[in-house]
C-alpha cells in the first residue's frame, strides 16, 4: 500500500470527489496523540462525506449521528492501492492524528496535474 501526502491545495477538490463516491461507505475514526494515546472515536458508522473549508481551516468528517470536526488542519495523507482509497489521516495543529478507516476501500480521487 502506498501512503500519499495530500498538498494543502488539493484538499478541497480531492475531499469533494472523495465524498461523491461513498455510496454505503462505513467507517471507523480513530485518534491517536502522545496525549491521548490511540483512541476509537466511532466504529463503522456510515460515512457520508468529508470536506475541507478553506476559510474556517476546518475538516469535517460527516458520518451519520456525527460531524467530527477537525480545526486548523496541517497535514493530509491518504493510503492506497490499485485506485482503491483503504484510509484517510488528517494531523491538526495540536499533532493529533485523526485516522477515518474505512470498512471497504472505495474508489480513490484521481490526482489532479
């Protein structure tokens, strides 16, 4: 599997064609800090979408019963294989590693040139 870091101007694009293909996606979020140590926030809810506003500098996972939101988001990384998309983690400005796995990989955005 490979892991791909996202630059900060593909955020957007790549979470709103990401969010279009989740046709009965289900995942689990996961946060892992020093702090905290690894936690499960949510296990295999369905996955609705996630989004990126630039203005705000906010994530929001959208699942359902639950926006996790994410401020001052730093770093984006996505694994994949074959064009298939397995998980997303998104690092906030406190170094918390918010981790969105999903159940069954989906089809993974296409990286724009």
């Amino acid at each position: 599997m490979t892991v791909r870091k996202l630059e900060k101007s593909e955020w957007g694009q790549f979470f709103n064609d990401l969010s279009k293909g989740l046709k009965d996606a289900q995942a689990q979020v996961e946060i892992a800090s020093l702090k905290l140590g690894d936690q499960v926030q949510v296990n295999w809810l369905p996955l609705f979408g996630i989004v990126y506003d630039q203005k705000d500098d906010i994530c929001e996972i959208a699942l359902k019963g639950l926006d996790h939101l994410i401020h001052r988001p730093r770093e984006v990384n996505v694994e994949e294989e074959a064009g298939k998309l397995f998980s997303v983690e998104i690092i906030d400005g406190d170094n918390y590693h918010q981790i969105v796995k999903l159940k069954e990989p989906v089809g993974a955005p296409v990286k724009s040139s």
